[in-house]
C-alpha cells in the first residue's frame, strides 16, 4: 500500500460504533454507498453554481472527510455484517468515479484555473481506479497501490480548496501542482498493473510448483 490509503485500518477502528449502530438501524452498504455519491453531487452542483464566491469551496475539506467515512463504512457494513453482493462491488466503483468527477470538475470553472488540467486529472482518476479493480479481473486483489489514490486525492483537493477559499489567487503554482498531480496519477496507473500482473504471475508459479 501507499500513500493515504495505509492509514485505512486505523480510521476504520474509529468508525467500528458508528458501523455496528448503523447495522443496528438496518442500514445497509449499499445505502450508504448511494449517500456518499448523491453528497458528493450535490456538493459539485453547489460549486458549480457558486464558483465566483470562493467561500464555497470550503464544502470540499468537510464533504471529502465525510466521503471518505462513508467509503469506510459500507466496505465494513459489507465484510462484517453479511452486505456484500454483485450490485455493491458495482456501485462501490461506479460511485467512487462519479463522486470524484461531481467534486473535482468544477474547479475548472473558477477564474484562472487552467481547466483542461481539471479534466485531465479527472479522466486519469478513472483510469487508475479501472487499473486496480483490474487486479481483481485477472484474478488477483483490487490494488489500491500509487501515491494519488482516492484518499491522496481529497487530501489534495481540500488543501487546495483551503487555500483558495482563504484568498489564494491561482497561478503558476496551482499549474505546478496539478502537473504534479498528474504525474503521479500516471505513476499510479503503472504500479497497479505492474503489480496485479506480478501478483498473477507469483501465484501461477507458485500454483506451478505444487
């Protein structure tokens, strides 16, 4: 594992009351799962139309915290309460693009923002999270390998959502970044497939060998 995701186990022991009062309640996975996408779509149309004032983006650090809660907890209510199912695996990928598309795209819009990067991004985010689920098409694990995964992507985001919202004007830097970004989204795409094929072939030899 690298980069944000490594700190999953630990946030996922300080959501465990929250999972089992949620199961208490009957709530389901894949509830929570449509929550998190319909959040964060509301959250992309409220910046979306408020663009100008830059005081809406403060919704990014507060709606990717709590998307990323919601991540944790349908994958818990999932493993640990009998919710998994085909539909849940689906809506867990499908929803984790949509989310980041809703949230991130409109950035582009805000004054001085360089928008084909935004989109770029986008499009790349996608790929890298095609590129680990097929790990698990080939028959290994999901990867979550790379520096840029989902979480490494909020945290991104919402430092720079802070920065403009506090008055910070775009430029060179935010072009710097960005650029930085997609370097590393990059770098995640190749060591998802480069592991899941490595991954494939140390089974097939060891599978081999016995």
């Amino acid at each position: 594992m690298s980069g944000l995701y490594q700190l999953k186990p630990a946030f996922q022991q300080q959501l465990r009351p929250l999972v089992a009062q949620l199961a208490t309640w009957g709530v389901t996975a894949n509830q929570v799962t449509i929550a998190a996408v319909l959040l964060s779509g509301l959250a992309g149309i409220a910046i979306a139309a408020g663009h100008a004032w830059r005081g809406v983006l403060l919704l990014i650090p507060l709606i990717s915290f709590v998307r990323m809660a919601l991540n944790a907890i349908d994958g818990m209510l999932a493993r640990e309460y009998g919710m998994k199912s085909a539909l849940g695996a689906i809506l867990n990928e499908l929803g984790d693009v949509i989310s980041d598309a809703a949230l991130y795209l409109p950035f582009s819009l805000i004054a001085g923002v360089k928008g084909y990067l935004l989109v770029l991004i986008v499009i790349l985010s996608i790929i890298s999270e095609m590129a680990g689920v097929l790990g698990a098409v080939v028959g290994g694990q999901r990867r979550y390998d790379g520096y840029m995964g989902k979480s490494d992507r909020a945290f991104v985001f919402s430092v720079i959502a802070l920065l403009l919202a506090s008055g910070v004007t775009p430029g060179a830097w935010l072009d710097w970044v960005w650029i930085g970004v997609t370097g590393l989204l990059v770098w995640t795409i190749r060591d998802r497939v480069r592991n899941a094929l490595l991954e494939v072939e140390n089974h097939d030899q060891d599978g081999a060998a016995h």
